[in-house]
C-alpha cells in the first residue's frame, strides 16, 4: 500500500506505526462515508476549536495558523 496525504501515519515525535489492521480501517471509511467523515471532523473542529479559552490559546501560539495539518 502506497502512502498518501489521508492515510493516518506515525507522528513526529517518533510513535510506532499504526497497525495495518487500523490502516485499513481508516482507508476503508474514507472510501465508503467520505461526506460523512468531513461533516464529523468540521463538528469536531466546532465543538474543540470554538470554545474560548482554546481559541484564545490557538491564536497567541500560532499554531492554529501556522500548522492546520496538525489538526
């Protein structure tokens, strides 16, 4: 299996890689429930992002601008 910008991989940091299993799993969903999945990731990003305190955290770092793939 090829990588490619969707499919979960291990961190930074250097955690271990995913199992297949999960791999497979991930991929599979986003080939069958692909509307579904970005509806769940924007209302997860909604529900996170918008609270106060967090948003106002997001901003002073940065990271919110300056890395969006981490989220």
């Amino acid at each position: 299996m090829t990588h490619s910008d969707s499919e979960p991989t291990a961190g930074e940091q250097g955690e271990k890689p995913l199992d297949p299993v999960v791999l497979e799993r991930c991929r599979l969903v986003g080939l069958l429930f692909p509307w579904d999945m970005n509806r769940a990731l924007e209302l997860t990003l909604l529900k996170t992002f918008c609270l106060p305190s967090i948003s106002g955290l997001l901003h002073q770092t940065g990271e919110f601008e300056q890395r969006p793939r981490k989220r």
